[in-house]
C-alpha cells in the first residue's frame, strides 16, 4: 500500500527512508536494486494527490528543506521558502524533498552498503547522471501515490533536476521553477569540479574510496568544498563581506596562516563540511553534473528536450558567474521554441550564485505568484 493510500495526513517535516525494490536502470547501462531514498514530506495530500510539489536540492544539501538538520542542528536550507504561508505553501500543498541517489543522508551512494558483499560500495558504486536521480525520485513518488507533480522546484542542481523532470517525465509535470541553473556544465564548470575531485583523491586517507571505518580524507574535502564554494560567491559580495581586512590580528604575520578574513573564513567552511558530507559522494554528484547536458540526452537540440505539457518559471541572478543570466536565456529561447509556456526574470543581488538560497523578496514573490496561478 502506498502512503498515500494510507493516510492523507502528514506531520511537518516527516522524515523517511523507502526501500524500493526497483530495478532502477541507470544512464551507464547498471541497475540498482534495492534502492534507498531519505525523503521529508510537509503538509497534506489531497484526496487526489493532486497538490503535490517536490522540491530538488542542489549538490551539498539534502532532504531537511525546512526542518532542522540531523548532524549540524541548522534551520532547514530553505526554511525561509517553504512552510506554512511561505511562497511554497504547505497550508496549500504537499511538499516532498528526497535526498538524491548518490548522497550520504539516507538515499542509496557510495557510502551505502552494497547487498552483494555486507560492504560499503565505495568506488563500485555504479556511476550516475541527473536523469538517474530523477528517475529515483520519480520510483519515490510511484511508492507515495502521486502520479502528477502540481509543480518541481529547484536552484542550481536542483534546477536540473527540475529542467530534467520536464524533459523526462512531461506529463508529469504541471509546472516547473528553475532557479539560478542551467540545460548543461561548461568546461569551466566541469574545470572547478575536477580541481575538486583531484583535491579528495590526492588525500593519502582516499585509499582509492575505501577509506570507510578508517580515517576518512577530510583535508582534499575541504579543500574541494573551499574551491567550490569560491563559485557561489561574487567578487562584489566578497568585498562587501572581508575586503583585504585582517582575521583577529592587527599585522600580517608574514607566514601562512590564515592572515585574512577570507581566508578563515574559506577555512571554516571547508572543515564545517567534513562533518556532514561524504568524499565520494562529493565524486560521485559532481561527476553527475558534468555529465549534464539536457540538449546532448534530446538529439543535440535543446528545444527537443521540452513540449507544451510544462509551463516554467526561470530566474537568475546578475552576479552569479556560475550559472549566468546568459544560460537560463538559452534554456528560455529553447521553451520558446519547443512552444512551452514560460516567465523569466533576472534579479539584481550582491551574493552571486548564492543568492538563491538568501533572503530575497522578490524571488519570494516571484515563486509565491508562480504557484499561486
């Protein structure tokens, strides 16, 4: 019996694991089954389950969208968008968050315990794409009853996710909003995550991803999520945030420690991230992500990817040179074309890519207006 079959009734924040028996078919020819994904659930599912949104998370976070975090005890990472009267309502609607196929919070990874050998998969992990971990939250929501998403939400990777749900399961899909995102990684993208990925495999404790009971390799994580992190950031907002100033010191020391605030600051969060974040996770959803090219999956035409099941909402923002305005027009002239309904706004913001996740008004408007019509 589905979940929803059985009760209509969810308590905020409810976190599960569903064991699916699958076979999931994965993009590089491998199947996985069983298959384990961590969801939360928020609000009420209608009768018809019929007011469903999930929300997809972007390459760091997870299924705690509005609930506090298990091992950190941090607000939800988009606490300020989703719960009662929020833009994404749950007054309103029935919220699903499932953590990715590939992560370390629950879903099926590397870090999961392979059936066959009472071992961590580690490296053995089947390599997997975007399409992948769509096709295992839509497993997910065959198991709770929902057949039709009144709508898919997501910022960076999870924006994929969004654009991908579109491409792969359009009738599925009523709506979709894409945030801060784009149809595929550039090389300079897919340039930043090899930085990364070289980082966690030149840490002598990586032992070829077998390093699980044993010490793990928290220095090339860190280092990998303090090169990434620059990405999220804006040189504006930099300045703004720590200029040239001085951590905790009146004099440059004239050595190596951490002279400047940046820097501390770098440091923080490439050791804070050790603590929640699996190595080869971190391999595994960056490799997902330069694999991404939504126009490549559709005969090398983008507007393939897309039809008038959909209607969209794309925004960016005018600092963020991760993903930039330029790729959410590309993806928005392929809708265009594809005669799928679309708005498309460009906000202003200091915090680069970030920005999504941060207090914004207008994008709080703009998603709130989106789901409401």
């Amino acid at each position: 019996m589905s979940l929803a079959a059985s009760s209509h009734d969810q308590r905020f924040g409810l976190s599960r694991v569903a064991v699916l028996p699958g076979p999931l078919a994965l993009d590089g020819s491998a199947t996985l089954s069983p298959l384990e994904i961590a969801y939360e659930t928020y609000g009420t599912l209608d009768a018809d389950a019929g007011n469903a949104i999930l929300v997809c998370h972007a390459l760091t976070g997870d299924h705690h969208v509005a609930s506090a975090h298990p091992r950190t005890g941090k607000p939800g990472w988009w606490q300020r968008m989703v719960g009662p009267g929020k833009p994404i309502d749950t007054d309103r609607f029935f919220v699903v968050c499932a953590n990715v196929l590939g992560s370390c919070m629950g879903s099926s990874g590397p870090a999961s315990i392979d059936p066959r050998t009472a071992r961590a998969w580690g490296m053995t992990f089947p390599v997997i794409t975007i399409r992948d971990m769509v096709r295992a939250q839509g497993l997910l929501l065959d198991y709770l009853g929902i057949g039709r998403l009144a709508a898919v939400v997501g910022g960076s990777m999870g924006g994929m996710q969004a654009l991908s749900w579109a491409a792969t399961y359009p009738e599925r899909v009523a709506s979709a909003v894409v945030i801060a995102s784009t149809a595929r990684h550039t090389a300079q993208n897919i340039a930043f995550h090899e930085v990364g990925r070289q980082a966690v495999m030149a840490d002598p404790n990586w032992h070829g991803g077998d390093y699980y009971g044993g010490e793990a390799p928290a220095r090339g994580l860190a280092v990998a999520r303090m090169a990434a992190h620059i990405t999220y950031l804006s040189e504006a907002g930099l300045t703004e945030k720590f200029g040239r100033r001085l951590q905790a010191r009146e004099a440059k020391t004239f050595g190596f420690d951490a002279d400047f605030q940046v820097e501390s600051y770098l440091r923080h969060q490439g050791l804070s991230f050790t603590d929640r974040f699996d190595a080869n996770s971190y391999l595994y959803i960056t490799r997902a992500m330069d694999y991404y090219d939504l126009a490549e999956e559709h005969g090398g035409r983008l507007a393939n990817a897309f039809n008038a099941a959909t209607r969209f909402c794309l925004v960016s923002f005018d600092t963020d040179w991760l993903y930039p305005t330029a790729e959410s027009r590309a993806i928005v002239q392929a809708l265009n074309a594809a005669g799928a309904p679309v708005s498309f706004v460009e906000l202003s913001s200091p915090y680069g890519h970030d920005a999504f996740l941060l207090e914004s008004p207008e994008l709080d408007r703009i998603v709130a207006g989106f789901l409401r019509a």
